[in-house]
C-alpha cells in the first residue's frame, strides 16, 4: 500500500504543479465539472433556488393561486415573521403552542432515547452474551422501516381498545383514549397534588400570548404515544452508534479497572462514560436536531389534535401553507425552524471539531492507563 | 502480571462469589435482552396477527398474535377496495429511477471530488456539506413552489427528478474512492483510457461495497419516502405507498375502524424494506457507524 502510494505521488506529483496542464490530467478541470454536473443541477434546482423562492414567498400574502413571482402578489415584507412573535392573534398563538409543544417533545424524546440505546449498547457489547448480533437486528429494525407503516401500527397499538391499553388492564390502570386527550401530563400532576385549576398568578399573563398556565401543560396525553413510538423507533440508530464508540474503550483499561476493585457502576461513571464521552455528545445533539423534524407521524397519527397539542412547527407550517392556503406565513414558520435547526447543527459542528483535535489526548491516555496498572 | 498474583481475587471464596455475580450478570443480561427483544419485534407480530384477523377479534383481542378465526379478508379488500396495486407500482417505479439516478450521479460526484483536479472543487464539498445539514422537513414548501413555477407539480417527474441526487450519498462515495489505491487507475490513465472509461471500467467495479451501501440506502429512503410525494403530487392517481398509506389512515377510511385492512396495507409497505434489511444487514450497520464518524 505504502509504495503504491508513494509511485502515484511520484507519477501524479513529481512534475509539480506546472505538468498537471498537459499530459493525463489535461482536460481534468472539464472532466470534473461534467461528472458534479448532474448533482449541482439536481440540488441547485430542488434545495437552493426553492430555499430562495420561498424566502421572497414568506415575505408576501401569496394564496396559491398563480405564480408568487408577479408584481399581482401583495408584498408584506416582514409582516409574516412579526405576526409569530409579537403580534396577539391566532398564528402566534398556534406557533407558539407548536413551539412549546415541540420543547416537552425535545425534552423527552432526547433524553429516553439516549438512555435507552446506551443501556442496549452496553447490554449488547456485553462480552459473555451469545446471540447478541440477532438482538442487535432486533432494536435496530424499527429504524429502517416506514415511518408512515409504523404510525399505522402505533395507531392501533394506542386504540382506545389498543394492546397498550390491553397490558394496561392487565396491571388494573384504566388506560387513556390516547389520541382524544388533550390533557398535559404536568397539568394531570399538578391536579394529583390538588391544582386542577390554574392559580391567579398563573392564569393570565405569560410571554408569547399563551398564559403561563399554558407554557407549563406538560405534553398531552396524545403527544406521549408520538413520543413513545418515535423513541421506539430511533433508539436502534443511536444504539449502533454507542456501539461503535463502546468499541473504542479498549479492554485492558476495562480490565485493569475491575482488578482495581472499582465496581460495575463506578466502572462505567468513570471509565466507560468519559471515553464515549464524544459519542455521547453527537447522539444528543443529532437528537435535538432529529427531534424539531418531526413531521410524518404527526400528519399521520394525529394532524395536530387534540387541541392542537400535538401541532409541532414543522407540521403548522405544512398546515398553514397547505391546507389554509397562507403560503407567506407557513414559509415564514419553516424559516424560523430552519434557524432552530441550523444553530444546533453549528453547535454538533463546532464541537465535533474540538473533539478531533482531542485526538492526542485520548490517544495519550490509552497508552498510559494499562502501563499504570 | 504481577498485579494479578497480589489480588485478593484469588482466594477461592472471591473467585466463587465472583462466578456467583458473573451468572447473575448473564441472567440478567439474557433477561434485558429478552424483554427489549419483545419490545421492539412484538409490535411487529401484533401486526401481522391482527391483519389475519376479523375486524371484531381485532377490536377484542389486540394483543393476541393469532387470529381467531384466520381470515384473508383484510387482504382481499387491500386490493380490491382501495388503490393499493396502483399505489404498488408507482412506489415501484419511483424507487427504482430513484436508486438508479442516485447511484450514478453521486458516484459520478463522489469520484470527481475525490480524485479529480479542478478549479471549484474545495467550494463544492464544502457546499456539499452544508447541504447535507439542511433539514427535509423545511423544503416542504419551497419544493412546492419550485415544482410549481416548473409546471413539474402532479407528475412522474416531480416525484422522481428531485430526488435523483442527495448529498450524504455524494459524501459516502467520496470517502470511499478516497480509501482506494489510486495507482491502478492512473495505470489505466497512462495506457491511454479517458477519464469517464477509467471511471466506469476500473474504479467502480471496485467501489462494490460502497455502491450496494448507496444501492440499499436509496432503496430503502425512496421506498419509505412521504414528506417529498406530500409537497409533489395531489392527484390519488400518482400517489406512492407511504402517501396512499396514509390517505387510508387519516382520510379516506375514517379512523378507528378497519384495522386488519390498514395493519395488512402497513405490513405489505414494510416486506421490501424488511426483506433487504435482513439480506444486506452488514451494509446498513456499517452506514448508522459510518454516520458517528462524519457526524
């Protein structure tokens, strides 16, 4: 390998940067633009020219009909944006209840599904487990197939006479119609505790035009099956993600540490964890950006109701555009949601890069440790 | 070593408390594995039991993996009563255009930037790049608008074109032509072959695994895809699996009722998917590991 790389150089390099106009990388800067030819028509024309069309779209009033690009559509200019966060009315109402909904969503989601694969990782990695690579197909499964097949399933699963309130039953609970309630969760605790109704301080005023008594609903009862099918359905993703960092804890350190005496739990606090530590951050961060996309099984299981609990911003501004026929302002929540996602992209981004110039260090540390020992 | 000989450990009541705990350690392993085993694959067989079954056995006894009595009814209907065979077919025909382009072109892609020099080609990954972080879920409308203002809305060509090239497939197969040799191919070069004949006839035959990779991958997210067939088509004519799927749930059928039928609609739309998962399984592992390394 090292020789054949090293004759290619020599073949490819050594006349320096003068040779590379003739001889067989002559006609290269034409041979290259035709071969990324088809990919920058195909992605300039379906991802960047509509991302600009549909910036000017979401500062107009277009309805659909006919083009949005005539001097016949009214331009609002910022209109559409303003209205989501400080004008009282009916879109910033929705937005923002897509919003909050969407933070409860994050909140839970990220969280259980990041505990969840770790804890399969480590179960499947175990080395004196047999039959761990079926399991491993096994939690993997749900991810691949269709998130629309699976909502199918989840909707019948979560019937009112479904399976899961059938094991419900089992242990004497009187499950929920799950996709007719609206209740909040937080809301359902605090009546536990004796608060059905909100108390004065909470019940008018609170930022954004929802009442503090809003902000603070909890998710619905409907919004907790979503949150249940998607985590059954992403764990098997992160799983294998955990599992390729989990191999990069080398054995002896694992070893040398249960020689130390150091018990299972403090094996994995101190060990384990800390080397999977950039895992660690990539499954969490990949899941917040994840989890502001949810779309698909909101249109399917429950298109925003019950009363809008479970409206996400990706799903309003498809029903806003779509179904009210207010383009400008369904393209204006998109924009918003891109920012969302976009800073959290820059944070995985600039983090991930700070972790591969940790490199050494890590590198450092896995020499030293079994020598130590 | 020595550490090991100075342990504690090796007095015969450590070590046989230790096989104690390594016994329960593997009980309790084999049991998480076994409950999160049923977790996962239970839905899957509530749902093909209950596709066999009768729409009251259904609605009474939904955990139950066996119909009582087995019938095909649910099925019969599938295709007699609602589009499926035509909902089939174009799925069919989308996935297999869509495959095909996204194979070729990002291959075609991936090898210029990996191993070609040209002006521009720096700015190109990095835009690449920068594409792949872009979120499907807030192209829905600017999609609409495009397919639109192109006159593409409610055709073939609208549910296919847009999908021919996808960055993250550009950027597995510029990893991959990266990990290759380049001496046989500049070997290739030097005896006189032109760019695009080295490409097809000495380089891609190598890239085998990457392409099956692209292949299954582009399989699978074509055939599950429902966002892109959302925002492209409207008439029921054109409408692909996932979208005529969830027309039966949240439209045409109503909800809460006929649930063999949806389940059985459900199952049919995961088989191909299912199918290729458990034939090529190394190849969608090695992509979620892959997806840890570029972040």
């Amino acid at each position: 390998m090292a020789t054949e790389t090293l004759t290619a150089e020599a073949t490819a390099g050594g006349g320096g940067p003068r040779r590379r106009r003739g001889g067989i990388r002559s006609n290269e800067n034409l041979a290259g633009w035709l071969f990324v030819a088809p990919v920058i028509v195909i992605l300039g024309l379906f991802l960047l020219l509509p991302i600009l069309m549909a910036l000017w779209v979401s500062l107009t009033d277009w309805n659909g009909q006919g083009s949005p690009f005539t001097g016949d559509v009214p331009f609002v200019g910022g209109h559409n944006y303003t209205q989501l966060f400080t004008e009282d009315g009916l879109a910033r109402r929705d937005f923002m209840t897509s919003i909050r909904n969407n933070i409860y969503y994050v909140a839970i989601v990220v969280p259980a599904q990041t505990v969840l694969a770790l804890g399969l990782a480590l179960v499947v990695n175990n080395r004196m487990l047999k039959g761990k690579s079926f399991f491993r197909s096994a939690f993997y499964f749900p991810s691949v197939t269709s998130s629309v097949a699976i909502s199918v399933v989840f909707l019948f699963l979560f019937a009112n006479s479904g399976a899961v309130n059938s094991l419900l039953g089992f242990v004497g609970i009187d499950g929920p119609e799950w996709f007719a309630d609206s209740r909040g969760v937080l809301h359902l605790l605090f009546g536990a505790v004796g608060v059905d109704s909100p108390p004065a301080a909470l019940a008018d005023g609170g930022p954004f035009g929802l009442t503090w008594w809003d902000w603070l609903a909890g998710p619905s009862v409907a919004m907790i099956s979503i949150i249940t099918l998607v985590v059954w359905t992403t764990s098997g993703t992160f799983m294998l993600m955990f599992l390729a960092g989990l191999q990069n804890v080398p054995v002896t350190l694992d070893e040398a540490s249960t020689l130390d005496g150091a018990s299972r739990w403090q094996r994995f606090r101190y060990v384990t964890l800390p080397m999977i530590r950039p895992t660690m951050f990539l499954v969490l961060t990949l899941g917040m950006i994840g989890s502001w996309q949810v779309f698909d099984q909101v249109y399917v299981m429950s298109q925003g109701d019950p009363a809008k609990t479970t409206l996400t911003p990706a799903y309003l501004s498809y029903r806003t555009a779509f179904r009210d026929f207010d383009y400008g302002s369904g393209a204006a929540i998109s924009f918003v949601l891109f920012l969302i996602i976009i800073v959290l992209t820059l944070i995985q981004r600039r983090a991930l890069a700070e972790r591969n110039t940790d490199r050494p260090r890590r590198g450092w540390r896995r020499r030293r440790v079994p020598e130590g020992s | 070593m020595a550490v090991l000989t100075d342990h504690p450990a090796a007095t015969p009541a450590r070590r046989h408390q230790r096989t104690a705990r390594t016994l329960a350690t593997r009980f309790l392993g084999y049991a998480t594995l076994v409950f999160f085993g049923l977790v996962f694959l239970y839905p899957f067989v509530i749902q093909i039991g209950n596709a066999l079954k009768t729409e009251p056995d259904a609605a009474a006894n939904p955990l139950s993996p066996f119909p009582d009595p087995l019938t095909l009814a649910g099925f019969e209907r599938i295709f007699a009563g609602t589009n499926f065979p035509l909902w089939l077919g174009n799925s069919l025909l989308v996935t297999v255009l869509v495959t095909i382009g996204r194979v070729f072109f990002d291959s075609l892609a991936g090898y210029a930037l990996a191993r070609l020099r040209f002006r521009g080609r720096g700015g190109l990954f990095a835009a690449v790049i920068a594409v792949m972080a872009v979120p499907g879920v807030v192209l829905l409308i600017p999609k609409f608008l495009v397919l639109n203002q192109l006159g593409l809305y409610n055709s073939y060509a609208g549910l296919v074109v847009p999908l021919l090239a996808d960055a993250a497939g550009v950027f597995i197969m510029k990893q991959f032509f990266e990990s290759i040799p380049v001496s046989v191919e500049e070997a290739a070069r030097i005896d006189g072959a032109s760019i695009f004949r080295t490409f097809w006839s000495v380089v891609l035959p190598m890239a085998k695994p990457a392409l099956i990779t692209l292949t299954i991958l582009s399989f699978q997210g074509s055939w599950n895809e429902f966002p892109h067939s959302l925002v492209s088509v409207q008439d029921p004519d054109l409408f692909t699996l996932p979208r005529g799927l969830a027309d039966l749930v949240s439209g045409s059928l109503g909800k809460g009722t006929q649930y063999p039928l949806k389940l059985g609609a459900a199952l049919l739309a995961t088989i191909p998917v299912a199918i290729i998962f458990v034939v090529f399984q190394r190849y969608f592992v090695r992509d979620a590991n892959d997806g840890s390394d570029k972040g």
